[in-house]
C-alpha cells in the first residue's frame, strides 16, 4: 500500500510514494547532534600514514617493474642456432 505525501504548497493533492521512510523523513526532524568524533592519537595518525605510505610505495613499485615488462622485446637482428643443430 503506497504513502501518501503531501505537496510542498500545502496543496490537497496527494501523490504515491513507494517507500514509507521516504515520508516518515519528511516529518521527523531532529534536534539531537551526535557526539563529537574522538581525536586520533599520534599513534594512530603515525600507523594510518605508515600503512598509506607502504600502499602508494607498493603501487609504485608495481608500476616500475611492471612497466618495462609490458614493453614488446625487439627480435634481434640475427638468429641463433644452437650448436646442437650444426653438423647432424
């Protein structure tokens, strides 16, 4: 069964609304602010930077060995063959 809201004008007109939160939110308003968030230590900002760190130092590593790997090896001007081949 859809909730009916009532138009911003005040206006009598009712429309369908899918979800009943979607009014319970238009009515209820609260004056109660949560609680201050908490300060982190400096242990806590030392070991959140020290693991940011070790992640964007991983990416970059990545990138420096992956990168000359993707590059296509050229074929060297002249083929070798094994000796194993020669004179049989």
């Amino acid at each position: 069964m859809p909730v009916h809201r009532h138009p911003p004008g005040g206006g009598s007109r009712r429309e369908p609304v899918p979800f009943a939160f979607v009014a319970e939110a238009d009515r209820f308003r609260s004056n109660v602010t949560p609680p201050p968030r908490e300060r982190l230590s400096k242990t806590q900002t030392a070991a959140r930077s020290l693991v940011g760190l070790t992640v964007v130092a991983g990416l970059v590593g990545s990138l420096l060995f992956g990168v000359p790997a993707l590059q296509p090896r050229q074929a060297p001007a002249t083929s070798q063959q094994s000796q194993a081949s020669d004179g049989r």
